[in-house]
C-alpha cells in the first residue's frame, strides 16, 4: 500500500502525545487534527471554501445519511464524493454503524447483518460489512471505515462481549471485501468501559492489516473521565506506527485529554452544532451570543481570531440570532470550526516543542475564566 502513509514527527516529552502526517491520495493530513463532520455531503452552513479556510484538512461524511439519499450510486455518478462536494482534500467516510443503532432504526441484528428501517421512508434496509465497503467505495472517500456492532451503554456484560466479538469478525469481513487500493481502511475498537475488553479487542484488530485504528463507542453519555480511563488503557495496545482516531469526540477539552494520551484524529458536529444554536467557543469559556449582555458590544468573539465572525461585534451577531437572520448561525459556525483548527494547530506546536502539559494548563485555566457573558 503506497497511497497511505503515516509518520510520526515527534513525540511530546511529557505526555503520550504524538505529531504526526497522515498522507492520503488526496493530500495530508497534520496530527492531531480534528475533521469537521459533513453528514449530508456538506459541513452544515458552510461552503467548501470556508472549511478549507477554517484550517480543515479533512473531512467526514456518514454513510448512513448519503446511502439513503441521494443513495451511493448517484454520489458515484456525481463523482463520489469528492466530484460531487467539490472538496479537494481527504474524507473519511464512517461505516453506517452508529447512524444505526444510535438513531434506534436497528430491528434486528445477527451474524450476517444489521436490518435497520430507514428514517426517511421508512423502507427496511439490510447492511453487511460487505455493504458497508461497498458503499463507501462508491462514495470514494480516503478512509473507509468497517462496520463495527455499537451496543448502547450501560449494557450487561455479556452484551458487550457479544458485540465486541462482532466487531472483530465484521472487521475482517470488510478488510476481505474491500477492492479499492487508493481508500484506506480503518478498524474500530469497541468494548464498552471494561478495559480488559477494550486492549483485546485492539490487541486482535492489530494483528489485521488496516491502516488505522478508531475507538468507537466512546463519547455516549458516559463520564469524561471514563471516556479519559478507557482512551489512555487502549492506546499503548495500538500499532504505535499507525494513526488512531476516537470517534465522535468531543469538547475542546476533550480534544487535548485525548491527545495527550496518545489520539491522532477527531471528529464532532459539535462546532457546527453549538454554532448554529448561537454558542461560541473562545480561550475565555464559551460565549452565548443571544444574551443581552452583548447587544452592545463593539468586540468581535476573539480580537485574535482570523475568521469572517471575527470581523464583526458581538452586538451585530447577537442581532442576526434575534432577527432569526441566517448569516448569525453561519457564522459562528464559521468562528467554532476555526477555534478548533486553531486550537489543534497550537497542540500541534506545543507537541513539537514538548509543551504540551502547560499548553493544556493554560487552555484549561482561560475557560475557567469563563466570562460574564456566558
Ligand atoms: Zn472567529
């Protein structure tokens, strides 16, 4: 395989943290980095040109949503993906899997598949692991992810075992089914919050051939720190030399907790989210722009911020979120997926020059800060 390539740069002093390239038929990607997620085939909001200006190197598009509609074969026809988005650098595409049982479609689940009632018509749908390959090399992202069994938590132990053991069977059938030399394909390691379940399950995923590794089914509703206490026992039972990626995650803080214990790759809609529900995040805590505090305040969010948000006062954004304008929830949205490539570029830099721990430190004591304002 010479499409895909991952080098570690350097190793943070004080942590687990690592600075990595992750390159990719479509460019590369620096790590740690967080991906904006484009469910539909679009970062909601924003266009192509203002994620790439955000900092975005890659991004995500769920399987699920863009198999249901406009299905996989008219995306292929569109130019997969990246004809059909116009988006120039890597995507990474996920399985289908947690759409299914996480939006409680699921009606059966067994060996060969997971039968699942669609959302939109209500059509039953069948995915296999094959399917799910399938899929997502029509779509013809970068990274393809396998189809893993995410069973909801708490959930006996027994069931947890049970889909674990799942994941591991369905990951070799996707690594089997796959065709495509230029998509990479990346396992997901489940096992609830039972550590011992967790470095098994990574322990035999590594031993396949997959490019890198993924710790799904995490950031559920549990507990930071048990999201911390299973993302720092399964890491060290990873392929050091291949990237790792927690899926779903997360807050800010989550972002540097995770790195420091060894993640490369993030994904969340919570920029995008908060943004259009008129949250802001800053080094000074998070800002709630519709509050009457800001009605007239001449600043922008962050004086140091580069982005279009940023241009503007609070008192002008608060005001296109009270007239129901919709340039307010495009533009925080604009503003929060450029605080975390910001954010990332500077765990980057601290990484490199073995800072990471204060660089942490100091983040964290700014959004204690938090502001009058929120
Ligand atoms: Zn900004």
């Amino acid at each position: 395989m010479t499409h895909f390539h991952f080098s570690l740069r350097h190793h943070d002093a004080g942590t687990a943290a690592r600075r990595g390239e992750f390159s990719t038929p479509h460019g590369t990607v620096q790590t740690p980095g967080f991906m904006p997620v484009g469910t539909q085939g679009t970062v909601k909001g924003v266009t192509i040109d203002q994620v790439a200006a955000s900092g975005a190197e890659m991004i995500l598009g769920n399987t699920y949503h863009l198999a249901l509609r406009p299905g996989h074969q008219t995306v292929r026809r569109l130019g997969g993906l990246h004809g059909m988005t116009g988006w120039k650098g890597p995507i990474l595409t996920d399985s289908g899997g947690f759409q299914v049982f996480s939006l409680e479609a699921i009606r059966e689940i067994n060996e060969e598949a997971a039968t699942f009632r669609s959302h939109i018509d209500g059509a039953i749908i069948r995915l296999t692991p094959e399917h799910s390959i399938e899929i997502q090399e029509s779509l013809g992202s970068d990274v393809a992810m396998v189809l893993d069994h995410v069973v909801a938590l708490p959930a006996e132990r027994h069931e947890v075992i049970d889909a674990m053991e799942r994941s591991i069977r369905w990951a070799r059938r996707c690594l089997d089914a796959a065709t495509r030399e230029d998509q990479a394909r990346f396992a997901i390691v489940q096992g609830g919050l039972d550590v011992e379940l967790r470095q098994q399950c990574a322990s035999e995923l590594s031993s396949m051939d997959f490019e890198g590794f993924a710790i799904g089914g995490l950031s559920v509703g549990e507990p930071p720190p048990e999201m911390y206490r299973i993302t720092e026992a399964t890491c060290p039972y990873l392929p050091a030399e291949k990237p790792r990626y927690l899926m779903g995650v997360g807050t800010p803080v989550d972002l540097l907790e995770s790195v420091a214990r060894g993640v490369d790759l993030f994904d969340c809609v919570m920029p995008t989210r908060n943004g259009r529900n008129a949250m802001a995040f800053t080094d000074q805590g998070k800002i709630k722009i519709r509050n009457a505090v800001h009605r007239e305040d001449i600043r922008p969010l962050e004086a140091s911020c580069p982005c279009l948000a940023c241009r503007h006062s609070r008192g002008y954004l608060r005001h296109l979120f009270v007239a129901k304008e919709m340039l307010g929830p495009i533009l925080l949205s604009i503003h929060n997926l450029t605080y975390y490539q910001r954010l990332m570029a500077g765990v980057r830099e601290a990484i490199e020059q073995d800072l990471l721990g204060e660089f942490i430190a100091s983040k964290k004591a700014g959004w204690a800060s938090s502001p009058s304002s929120s």
